[in-house]
C-alpha cells in the first residue's frame, strides 16, 4: 500500500514537473512573441502610419496580444487537475 502511494506521488510529481515546463515554453514564447510584436508597432508608429484601416488593424492586434498576455497568465496561475492518476 505504501509502494502504491509512493508511486502515485511519484506519477503526480512527473506531471507537475512536465505541466510546469510546458508552462515555461509557452511563457517564454510568448514573451518573445510579444516583443516582436511592441517592435513592430513601434515601428509602425514612428512611420506615421495615416491609413485609418491600418491604425484599426493594429489596435485589433494590440488587443489580442495584450488579451493573449492575460490568458497565459492565468494559466500559470491555474492549479492542477487530477487526470486520474
């Protein structure tokens, strides 16, 4: 009984440990993907764009960046669900 829950803790550890790594991937992606992006709206700014289309399409993309930021945020946050270990 004993063996059996170490190796439950044992299963439950490994899944902490590779949710906690896919969490730094996707975090670490999208903080670089998110620099790119401040970059190129930057970019996009200082070239005075006028085109009003243009100035909507990048507050669109703003939004879903700055939306995308939040979401993966509160993924960290998330806790665990048991998945029937």
């Amino acid at each position: 009984m004993i063996e059996d829950a170490n190796l439950q803790l044992s299963k439950a550890q490994a899944i902490s440990d590779k949710r906690a790594e896919a969490y730094r991937v996707i975090r670490q992606t999208y903080d670089e993907f998110r620099s790119k992006f401040d970059k190129t709206r930057k970019r996009l700014d200082d070239l005075g764009v006028q085109d009003a289309s243009i100035r909507d399409l990048i507050a669109e993309l703003t939004n879903a960046v700055v939306i995308g930021y939040a979401n993966i945020e509160r993924l960290g946050a998330a806790e665990p669900v048991a998945t029937g270990v």
